[in-house]
C-alpha cells in the first residue's frame, strides 16, 4: 500500500513538471524516453532468444 502511495505521488509530481515545461521540451523528452525503452525491449529480447 505505501508503494502505491509513494508511486501515486511521484506520477503526480512528474505530471506537475510536465504541465509548467514548455511543449518542445515535453516532446523531445517523450521522444527520447520512448527510444530508450524501445531499444530496451529489444536487447531484452534479443538475450532472452539467444539464451542457452
């Protein structure tokens, strides 16, 4: 429950900043943050093929 809590205050504190940066920053930010995953996913299963 207090993991849920601590989450729920730093989605709220994320968005907050998100609301008061200007567009530009929001989209090369996003954008940035969705490559990082996207090449993350794909080394994850990358190694999860090539396991032994």
């Amino acid at each position: 429950m207090l993991f849920l809590v601590a989450a729920l205050l730093l989605l709220g504190f994320a968005l907050g900043t998100v609301a008061h940066a200007p567009l530009s920053f929001t989209l090369v930010a996003a954008a940035v943050i969705g490559v990082w995953l996207t090449v993350f996913a794909l080394r994850e299963r990358h190694a999860r093929r090539h396991q032994h």
